[in-house]
C-alpha cells in the first residue's frame, strides 16, 4: 500500500520525521558536497530534501508520482514541482546531472519501466542516488512511517535490479537505526543511536542508501514519449491522481 502525499508530509511535519531528514540530509550531503552548476531531480517525495540545494543546482525540481499525488514545492515562489507517471517522466534524454530517489522505488508500480525512464533522462556518467528501506531493518516491518509501506529490498537485491537498469554502484551507505517511534528521548537521542548501530548492527538499519552511476554498454529500450501532467495544484496546496 502506498502512502498519499498528504500521509507523507504530515510525518515530515512530526518530531520523528524531523529527525529522519535531518540524518538522511545529513548522509545526502556527504556524498554531493557540492551540486553547484547541476541539472538535479528530486523523484517520489524527495522535498523534505533537496531544499538544501537551493541556490546551488543550476535547475532543481520535484517529480511526484500521480499514484502518490503530489504537492507545491517550494511553499513560497515558483513552483517547481510536477505530478509525472513514473514510466514517462517529462524530461528529455541525458538532461539531468543527478536524481535523488526517496519514497520511491519500493512503492513503484513499474519498477523496471521507471529505472529505464531514470536511465534515460540521466546524463552518460550522471549520479544517481536511492534511498530505499532496508529488508532487514524494524522499519520496513511498521507501517507507522513511510519506511513501512511498498516492498523493502536488501544490498542484493539492489545490485541486481541496477545493474540490469545498466547503472554500477559507487557507494554504499546505511541510516536510521533508532526505533521508529515518536518518543522525545529517542528523539533525543537519535545521533547516539546512529553511531552505535553503525558499530554493532550495520545489517538493520531502516534504510539503505546507494549512489549509482549511468553506463553506457548496451541499450536500454525506448519507452513511450512522455507527458506532463497539466494541474499541479489546488487551493489546498496538493492534488490526486485525476484531481
């Protein structure tokens, strides 16, 4: 089952789901130190995250999937944010630098047919980076948080679907080991819980985190031309599928 975007940015809106894209921002930005003159997307329900690179990527959007709706983002300015259908997505050949995937592949319809779209509109030698929940992790095993809906894969799992998708791993990296409750002590303590599960339970944190990079040995089939789609909000400031 997967979360409606209104679910999504209420959990953000939590002192759980703040402590959640504080620690994954905080892993992001290790690994893109500097975007600066790049062509970036955000895919599924990546706002909570790619504000950060506002006023450094030289174009930055938000792509949300019609099956999850979508919402205005950024809440003041211009909009740059768009309902897509995840197999067409309204971006032309190698036009993006790097794509930041959360909430996305494992609520996937067509997991297959959006990594073929993702290959295509990715630049040749252009980075993409997933964060998916972990297989292993308590996580994947609530539905209390967004982490708890769609299909949760392993390290294995990952590496294969990606590299049938002719993307190579770059790197590897693991986050949220805390409980996924709304305690205030867990909050609290989140960081310490972060070092600590980092040193004994590696294999469980609640998601995983691969940066992938684009190759060009073969050929990946064409899909269909994409389309926008047209409405991208109502006065409530998020639209549905149809809306």
């Amino acid at each position: 089952m997967q979360q409606d975007v209104a679910d999504l940015r209420d959990f953000y809106n939590r002192p759980l789901g703040g402590v959640v894209r504080r620690l994954l921002t905080s892993r992001i930005r290790s690994r893109w130190r500097s975007v600066q003159g790049s062509q970036l997307m955000g895919l599924g329900f990546a706002a909570p995250y790619i504000g950060m690179f506002r006023g450094e990527a030289a174009r930055l959007g938000a792509l949300m999937p019609a099956n999850q709706g979508a919402l205005v983002w950024p809440a003041s300015g211009p909009v740059h944010s768009v309902m897509v259908e995840e197999a067409m997505l309204p971006l032309a050949d190698s036009s993006i630098d790097r794509l930041l995937g959360v909430h996305c592949l494992e609520v996937s319809e067509r997991t297959e047919a959006l990594l073929r779209e993702i290959w295509r509109v990715v630049t040749p030698e252009g980075r993409v980076l997933l964060i998916v929940p972990n297989r292993r992790g308590i996580w994947a095993r609530l539905d209390s948080t967004p982490f708890g809906h769609g299909r949760p894969y392993s390290r294995g799992q990952l590496e294969r679907l990606l590299g049938d998708a002719l993307f190579t791993p770059l790197e590897w990296a693991s986050a949220l080991f805390m409980p996924p409750l709304d305690r205030q002590w867990l909050v609290r303590w989140a960081t310490g819980f972060e070092r600590i599960g980092a040193r004994l339970w590696p294999g469980f944190a609640g998601v995983i985190i691969v940066e992938a990079r684009k190759e060009l040995m073969g050929a990946i089939p064409k899909t269909a031309p994409a389309r926008r789609v047209e409405r991208l909000a109502t006065a409530g400031g998020t639209i549905k599928r149809g809306g």
